[in-house]
C-alpha cells in the first residue's frame, strides 16, 4: 500500500506558509465516528498538528497586513471582482478535499459537506460581483445649498480584524472575509479555534487567486489569548466579532476603545441564509469620505 | 528757521510710524470701525431654568443650579438647574413613555410635520436665538447669525422631510426607531450640536434625553421653549444641563438605548468602554487635527483666506478645524507673509459687535489649555507669531496666533488645541503633504488647496479624514454627511447616512 503523504498545516501571512513563531502547536482530531483512530486505545484520530499563532505573529500579520493594503485598495474594482472570483475557481478546482475535511472535522454527511462547499463557491461568486456595485449605492451626491459640488463615497477603513465563528468555519470564515476584502481592506483573521483544517486549507485558495500577499491573514490559535491583542491593537481599525463568545465580545467592545475601534458584532444563526448577506457586510467596514468642490468660473 | 525743520522732521518721523503701524492689509480703509453692537433686548432672559422633562420646567431633584456666564465680559446671565442621576432617570423614563405611548404611534408624516414646526418657530426667533448663543458661548455675532442659527435651522427643516420616507433611505430593510436616545453636546455650537442631534431622532421616531455642555445651556433652553411652543408631545425631547457627571449618569443608564456624543476623543473612549456588552447603539463625533495643504499653484489670496477662515472661525473651538497647515516650500515665505498681514486685520473683541472677527474664548478652563499648549510649543522650539490686538480686561481672550518651524512631533502639531492656534509646517511633495498630513490618529476634516482639478481628487481620495473641503473650507449643510476616520470617531451626521444612527434595521 502507498504510504499517504500528510500535509503539514501553517498560518498563512504576508503571503507565506510560516509556523508560529513560538513553536507551539494544537492536536485536532477528527470528528467522533468520521474516520476510524489508528489503534484500539486512542480514543480519536489525530489529523494534523496545528501552529499555535502567539502574539508575536498576531502583530507580524498586522504589519503585513498594513503594509499591503494601501495598494490593495488602489487596484480597480474589476481587478479585485476578478480576484475574488478567481478564488471561488480555485475553491472548485479543490471542492473535494475541502468536503473531505469538513466531513472529517465536523462529523457532516458527504451531502452537509458538500452543501457547505457550494455555499462557500456562491458566496465568493456573489462578494466577487460587488467590487464595482456598492460604491454606487453607499454613496451620495449631496444637494447642499451653497455652489458646491458634494459627493460622498465609502472607503476601505484600513486593516480589519476577523474573529471568525467556530462553526461553520469554512462558509463562516468566507461570508466574513469576503466582505471585508472586496471594499479594499486588509484583513487579519482569527480562525475557528475547533475546526481550523478547512480554513487553513483556505489558505492555498487564497495563495493562488492573485491576492496580493499580505492583504489577508490567517492565524489559527487560541481566541483567549489572541483576541484581547487584536482588540487592542493600534493599527488594526476595525473588527468583525463572529465568535459567538458573549464574554469574548464585551472584553472586543471595550479593548476598542484604546483607538476607536469599529466593532461589528455578528450573532448568524444561518449563514446558508444568503438574503442576509451583501451590501450591509460590505458597509459595516467602509468609511463614509464627503468632498466639497467649488462650483464657479 | 530751524523750528521748522524740527517739525518737519517730527512730522515725517510721526508719519512713518503711523504707517509702521498701520496694518498691510486694510478692509475698508484707514479709519476706525465705531462700535456696531447688536441689542440683546429681544433676548428675555430667565433668572433661573429648570430642567427641561416631560415637557415642563422643573425643579432639579438635585437642588442644585450652577451660574451661567457670558464669557466675554464674564457677568452672570442666569442660574441653570444641575441634573443629578435621579434627574436623569426621570427624564429617560418621560422620554420611554413618550415613545412609548405617542411618539412610536405617530405616522412619519405626522412627526415630520412637527419638526417643520420647530424649523419654522427657529427661523421667527432667530435674532433671539444668534444673540443669546453669542452671549452664553462668546461667538461672535456674525458667526452665530449666519452659521449656527440658520443651519440649526436647515436640520430640522431637513430631517423633517425624512420622517415619511425612511424605507426609502433603507431598501430591502425594514426600518423602525431605536427607542430612548441619549445625547451629549459640546460647547462650541451649542445650539447648532442640538439641532444636529434631535432632528435626525426625531425623524427616525426616537424620544431624546439631551445633555448640553454645562458652559452653554442656555440655547437649548430657549430651544425647550420652542418645543412647548410646537405642542411637541410631552417627553419626545428632555433637557437636562450638567457637567461631565450628568452625561455619565445619562449615558450608563440601562434604558438609554442609543448614546450621540460629541466631544473629546478622551471622553469618547471612556464612553465606548463604559457601554461595552449593553448592546446599546453608540456614534461618536472626537476631536480632530485637520491638515489645511496648500500647494503652489493654489490661488494663494484665496487659500490665506481659508486658511484663516480654517483656523479663526469660532475662536478655533471647532472641531474640523484646520489646525495644521502644510504649505509647498515654494510658496511657503509668500503665504507666511500673507497670513501674518491678513491676521494683523483680524478684529477681536465684544462677541455682539457686528464687526468682530474673534471673539471671547468660551471659558477659563479652555483658556488655560490653550495657553499650555502655546508654551509647549514656544518651549518645543517652534516660533510664535501673534496678533497685536489689544485685548479687553475682563473676559477671556486669546490673540489669533500662529507657529512656524514646527516639527511633526510637537505638541501643538499632535494635539487637538481648540483655540485659535495654527501650527504651519511646509512639504516638497505631494506624496510628503500626505503622508504629513495622515500621520496623526485623528481623520476629521482636511483641506487642499489647489488649481489643478486632477490634483484635488488625487490629493483627497488619499486624505485620511471623513470631510475634505477642496479649495474650501468649514463648509457644512444638512445634506452632507459629516464625521470622522480613525480616532476622529464612527457614524455620520447628516445626509442619508446619518439617519443610519438613529435607525434599526431589519
């Protein structure tokens, strides 16, 4: 028989594979029942040793992530729609092995994993379609009564952070990554601490979409530990709290206070609900910029 | 013989210092403005306020009531009730019954018609309104006649409109009100802070709980009369003046369901920690250090003009002020020169004297702050420039003043002043008048100045900052979302994405 070649599962920053700095790691195992432990004692399979992001990396992923986003959100909106759709090809090409995980992290049916997957593609697929839209609807032409041409338009707010759900960690991960990233922002990103395999898989799709490096990161580890230092980090500007976690969310809330930090706290209890998604996920990470210009001759 | 000589001579000594001191600049010639005061009879002022709850004026549970003065001449104007948490909790609990009971029963178009009132009965008393903001905060008349009363206006006016037609700012939602809003303005438009607040919340169909600044009552006091005058229901907006403690009492009480501040970034960010995990809905209008960036094929006479206009309106309490200016090196000794003439004409003194330009800083305290941010500057090495107008004896003033050979990292180049007080540092290029003018934790307001179309909207699609003025400078309209990046604070004011604030979605 041919010995399978495991992979070796990493953070992914700056547009690298690294492991943490701190040479910490995390057992997962598979889901009970989903596939079978290698001997009658152990109770689960292992699947793989994950890096254990420390806060050292938490703050290389900011840097990274601020350094590469002015260019990001320079690129054209049709590039960055074209990006994004390239990373749902990518997500299809690897549809399989994606399921495979899902099925063996989470205990789902060859029929949830797969349902999950398609959500994921679709979701990619609808982001991807906004790049060159909600500029357009978020913004104004405001009729202010002086001879002044006034516009406002929303823009990228700069790095944001992510605290991704625990489940469903791949289309969770997506339905909060996406968003951010079509506006032009930079993302750093604290992966479901349970279910890690898929996102960090994610990773690969990311790596080969034509992303820019650095404009997202994704550090797997443990929320207690990496939230409070994302929350009050001087240049992160802005966080999407999707853990679930009520005592997480306050200490979110208040950390933010050290810059002005804009929280967005989401409580989905359906992320297949596309209806909820779209333009306000796009929103809740954009500023609102007004311009005056003189009118005259 | 030689008598005359001597006069001659005395005589051409006498003229030469008469044009040594006579100002560069002269706005409608060499003689001296005769005081042009506006009357402040149509003001009825009261000897004491009340809190403004449920509609009617009453006495404080506090039992306390604090002087209100005139800043400028700093005699007393009234005695103004202190609300204590027990004044609080009664006015966010006749805000709840307000909304409950008539408020959130009320049609859009029923409430927007009795914003239009308020709009109205503000434009009918508006020389009372302009001249009893001039008196409480220090403003000059002019300003308070032109700028804060009729764009106080123009927010009610506007919101009004809105009331009925929410689902059209909010497709594919279902919109319905918050509830009990809290608000807590500043001192530097009082009035104007007020409007800003209430009329989006109103329209939306929320009740208010409003805090003005404890220097500046007395505006929102009278405003309280207007509501009483309109038949607004009883409840929809409470009144209750105080200090720092009051607003913490108004923004920590659990029925309070949405909290609007404006003010410092320091007290917003205790806000934001203090409401962590309530749930509670929370925009915030900070302070701000707002790059005023001329570059050299700006019309500079113009650009002088704003930038003076950036910086001297309202004694520089503003917010959005243009508190740094970055000149382009190649024109920087030619704007200077203009600035230093254009300054020496600026006129300070009584607030009501329709010819001032600068009138009375608008307390002790923020003339105290003012004064320590100049010595910091003068002892971190940049070099003064004042304006030697005579100052009056009683009253709290400070001349129009400007720094040269500022360093980034000064004080006065860091941190917000609030007073009239420029800091000017000067850049090669454009790629360096960005980054100068970033490079700060605040994103209010920044201005460029510039003839060349192209430039302007390279320039300010990289300004970091919520309002960028374009050859212009504090411009407002209610239309126009107003707000702020970064430190500068989150949620808008104005314009269709201000009514987001006061909204809840569905």
């Amino acid at each position: 028989m041919e010995l399978e070649v495991r992979k070796t599962y990493k953070l992914y920053v700056g547009g690298e594979f690294i492991r943490t700095e701190s040479g910490r790691y995390d057992p997962i195992y598979a889901a009970v029942g989903s596939k079978k432990p290698r001997s009658a004692s152990a109770q689960r399979l292992l699947l793989a040793n994950i890096s254990r992001a420390s806060r050292k990396d938490l703050r290389e992923a900011v840097r990274t992530a601020r350094s590469a986003q002015p260019d990001w959100a320079s690129k054209s909106a049709y590039l960055k729609g074209q990006i994004l759709y390239r990373m749902a090809e990518m997500l299809e090409g690897r549809a399989a092995s994606f399921e495979d995980l899902l099925r063996e992290t989470r205990g789902l049916t060859a029929a949830g994993a797969a349902r999950e997957v398609r959500a994921s593609i679709d979701r990619l697929v609808h982001y991807a379609g906004w790049s060159d839209k909600y500029v357009a609807l978020l913004g104004t032409v405001n009729p202010v009564a002086s001879s002044y041409f006034d516009f406002s338009v929303p823009e990228p707010m700069g790095v944001v952070g992510i605290v991704a759900p625990e489940e469903p960690d791949l289309l969770g991960l997506i339905s909060h990554l996406a968003p951010v990233l079509v506006s032009g922002n930079a993302a750093v990103v604290l992966l479901s601490e349970s279910r890690p395999l898929a996102s960090l898989e994610l990773a690969e799709v990311l790596a080969t979409s034509d992303l820019p490096a650095g404009v997202a990161n994704l550090l797997s580890g443990h929320k207690d530990e990496l939230v409070p230092h994302l929350a009050r980090h001087m240049d992160v500007l802005a966080i999407a709290d999707a853990g679930g976690d009520a005592a997480l969310s306050k200490s979110i809330a208040s950390d933010a206070a050290v810059n002005v930090k804009r929280v967005r706290r989401y409580q989905i209890r359906d992320y297949f609900d596309g209806a909820a998604q779209g333009l306000d996920f796009i929103e809740a990470f954009t500023e609102i910029k007004t311009t005056w210009h003189p009118i005259g001759v | 013989m030689s008598t005359t000589i001597t006069d001659q001579k005395a005589r051409t000594e006498a003229l030469k210092k008469v044009e040594a001191e006579k100002p560069r600049l002269e706005f409608g010639g060499a003689w001296d403005y005769a005081p042009a005061p506006e009357s402040k009879e149509h003001v009825r002022l009261e000897k004491r306020y009340g809190l403004f709850i449920g509609g009617e004026f009453v006495a404080p549970r506090s039992k306390k009531y604090f002087e209100t003065i005139n800043p400028a001449t700093e005699e007393v104007l009234a005695e103004v009730a202190e609300g204590n948490a027990a004044d609080i909790d009664a006015a966010v609990r006749a805000a709840e019954q307000a909304y409950e009971k008539r408020w959130k029963k009320l049609s859009g178009a029923q409430r927007g018609k009795y914003i239009y009132r308020i709009a109205r009965l503000l434009q009918e008393k508006a020389r009372e309104f302009a001249v009893l903001e001039t008196m409480n905060g220090g403003k000059p008349i002019k300003e308070s006649r032109d700028v804060d009363v009729p764009l106080a206006v123009a927010h009610f006016f506007y919101h009004a409109g809105w009331a009925d037609k929410l689902e059209y700012a909010f497709p594919r939602h279902s919109v319905s009100p918050i509830g009990v809003c809290g608000q807590i303005i500043p001192w530097n438009f009082p009035l104007l802070m007020a409007a800003w607040k209430i009329a989006p919340a109103l329209a939306c169909g929320n009740t208010v709980v409003l805090k003005p600044a404890e220097t500046t009552p007395l505006t929102s006091l009278h405003l309280a009369r207007i509501f009483q005058e309109a038949d607004l229901p009883p409840g929809v907006v409470n009144i209750v003046p105080g200090a720092g403690e009051t607003g913490a009492h108004l923004v920590n009480h659990p029925r309070a369901r949405k909290i609007a501040f404006t003010g410092s970034t320091d007290v917003g960010k205790i806000i934001q920690r203090s409401i962590a995990g309530t749930g509670k809905r929370l925009t915030l209008e900070l302070g701000g250090k707002a790059a005023n960036i001329i570059f050299e094929d700006a019309a500079l006479d113009q650009a002088v003009e704003g930038i003076i206009n950036g910086i001297y309106f309202n004694q520089g309490h503003v917010c959005c002020a243009g508190s740094r200016l970055l000149v382009q090196e190649s024109v920087a000794a030619t704007v200077l020169t203009k600035l230093a003439d254009r300054v020496a004409t600026l006129r300070l003194g009584d607030p009501l004297d329709k010819n001032t330009d600068v009138g009375a800083i608008n307390s002790k305290m923020q003339l105290e702050k003012i004064r320590d941010m100049v010595s910091a500057g003068v002892e971190e090495g940049a070099q003064l420039h004042q304006s030697a107008c005579a100052i009056p004896s009683r009253g709290f003033w400070f001349p129009p003043t400007f720094f040269t050979g500022v360093a980034q990292s000064h004080r006065i180049a860091r941190e917000e002043i609030f007073g009239p007080v420029l800091a000017v540092m000067t850049f090669r290029t454009p790629e360096e008048a960005v980054e100068k003018a970033n490079n700060i934790p605040y994103g209010l307001s920044a201005g460029i100045w510039t003839d060349k179309g192209s430039k302007i909207f390279k320039i300010t699609s990289k300004m970091k900052a919520g309002v960028v003025w374009a050859n212009t400078f504090n411009k407002f309209d209610p239309s126009s979302p107003f707000g702020g990046y970064k430190e500068s604070g989150f949620g808008r004011e104005g314009g269709v994405h201000g009514l987001r604030a006061y909204v809840e979605l569905s």
